[in-house]
C-alpha cells in the first residue's frame, strides 16, 4: 500500500472518528436548541409532505423508478456502482437543483389570487351581505388559482362548519403566513361580527398586493444565481461525460480507493449545489395559525356539551 492510501485511509478515518465522537457527546449531554427532524425526517417530509400535491409526488416516485433502473443497467453494463448512483441522483436531483424558483412562483400566484378574492369579499360585505353567506358566493368569483381552497371554504361552511373551523382549514390548504393575517381577520370578526371589517379587508388586500411586488422582486433577483447555477452543473456534466471517454483519464477510479475518492467527490459536488440552492430559495415566514409541530403542549380535543354551548353562545350572539 503506497503512502498516498495510508494518508486518505488515516484521513478517513479521523473523520469518521471525530464525527463519532461529536455525535456521542451531543446524543448523551444534548443541546439547547429545540428538538427538530433529522436529516431522514426532513427527506421523508420533502417526499411526502402534505404541501405537495398528488401529482407531483407520483412524478417523484416515477423520477426514483427511472432513475433505480438506469443505475442498475449503468452498474451491470460498467461495473462501477458510482455511476448507478450518479444516474439515480441525475434522475431524482437535477430537476429538484434547477428549478428551485417554482414553488416560489406558485406561491407569488396564490397570494396575489389571494388578494383578488379578499378584495371582491370586501366589495360584496359593503353590499350589506353577511360575511359567512359572501365566503359561500364567492366561490363563484374566486380566481383560477384559489378555485379548490375557495370550493373547500364554501363546501365546508354549507355542510355546518363553524366559520372558524372552515376558515383554520382554508388557511392550512394556503400554507402560508400571509394567508394567515387574512384568515385571522375573518375569524375574528366572524366570532365577534363588529363593524369594519369591509374597510380591514381592503387594507389588508392592498397590504398582500405590496407582498406580492416585493416576492416579485426579490424573485427576479435571485434568478441570477440560479442561472449560475444551472451552468455550472450543465459544464460539469459535460466536463465528466467528455472525459469518461479517455480511458487513461479514468482508469485510476477503477480501483475500490477511485471509486471511494470518486463517490466523495460527487458528493461533495451535490452538497455545493444544494447550498447554492439554498442560498437562492425564499424562507418563509412562519405561520401563527398552525401548531408549532416542536411544541410538547397537547391539545384535547372538545367535548360534545363544549360543542353545544359555544354554538349557543355563536347563536346568542348573533340574535343580539
């Protein structure tokens, strides 16, 4: 064994060591911060988390299909179990790192279609209609985008829902915090039912409209970035597909000491581009009407006669 290998091989090994080392200290002491998904949970919630729709989880379970079947007639045909999984991260990956600013495109969508529909309810409330009768109309008007959580919205307030209740549900289908100052207005004045609530709403379109140009903006921003992006990853396999042509080029990742430099090479390669990635990704802001998943307070769910008295309550004072 050269003194090349023994230097990788005692490299190697003192990470994996330190790594051990720091992983054992922190699962016996623990950490302040709170407790959050690991890296399996956090994949797992990506795959099938409720904030993508049925489409686009069965193209992902069909980009993991393709991408296993090619890895594995790429690993029978050249005997390197790198190259299989270089087509399975191609096949699941690539589209995942070159299109990062869909989802923001979307959501830039929803929350100007957003806007639209709190205007048209303020519009309709200064007519005179109720506020749970004008969310029932209004799926009628509601924009292209907001068509299935509008429908949900005035379904669930004519099967009985509360107000509140439907309008939590709303909320959650808009995932967003945005979204939230909306439904919260509505809620509020659905259970208090006091004057002004036109007026607030209107204000608060205009205040989503001014959201929705600077998300715009930021978006046009950060395309740059994702330009780089996508070139570099473009000259890289192109770079990797022309040399896979020279035979003495490669020749040394043929060994099983190529093949582990190989395979750390490329992922540290995917780690960079995931970074830049992030890097060029919107965060949102957290939501005030969801649950903070990280919270150990547990909520009971209500009893019929606590059912029965708040409607009451929702009756009486609407009588008033």
């Amino acid at each position: 064994m050269g003194t090349t290998e023994l230097m990788l091989g005692g490299l190697l090994a003192g990470l994996v060591l330190a790594g051990g080392l720091v992983g054992f200290v922190a699962g016996v002491v623990g950490t302040s911060a709170p407790r959050t998904l690991g890296p399996l949970g956090r994949f797992r919630s990506a795959l099938h988390g409720s904030d993508q729709s049925a489409a686009a989880r069965a193209q992902l379970r069909a980009r993991w299909i393709v991408g296993g079947v090619l890895g594995l007639a790429a690993w029978a045909v050249t005997g390197w179990m790198v190259v299989g999984l270089l087509l399975v991260l191609l096949a699941v990956g690539l589209p995942w790192l070159l299109s990062p600013g869909k989802a923001a495109t979307i959501r830039i969508t929803e929350l100007d279609a957003l806007a639209e529909w709190t205007r048209r309810l303020a519009d309709v409330l200064y007519l005179g209609v109720g506020l749970e009768q004008a969310m029932k109309d209004s799926r009628r008007t509601a924009p292209a985008a907001l068509e299935r959580p509008v429908g949900e919205l005035a379904a669930r307030l004519q099967s009985g829902w509360r107000p509140e209740d439907a309008l939590i549900g709303f909320a959650d289908h808009l995932n967003d915090a945005t979204a939230d100052k909306v439904c919260a207005a509505l809620i509020l004045r659905a259970s208090d039912r006091g004057p002004g609530l036109a007026r607030n709403l209107e204000d608060l379109a205009d205040s989503v409209r001014d959201e929705v140009r600077q998300r715009r903006e930021i978006e046009a921003d950060r395309a740059k970035p994702r330009t780089t992006v996508r070139w570099m990853t473009f000259m890289t396999l192109a770079i990797i597909g022309a040399g896979s042509f020279d035979t003495a080029y490669i020749e040394p990742y043929g060994t099983v000491l190529g093949q582990l430099v190989l395979t750390m090479l490329i992922a540290g390669f995917a780690g960079v581009l995931a970074w830049m990635r992030q890097l060029a990704t919107f965060r949102s802001t957290p939501r005030f009407l969801a649950a903070d998943p990280r919270s150990s307070v547990t909520l009971t769910a209500p009893t019929p006669r606590q059912v029965a008295d708040r409607r009451a309550a929702a009756l009486a004072g609407g009588a008033r």
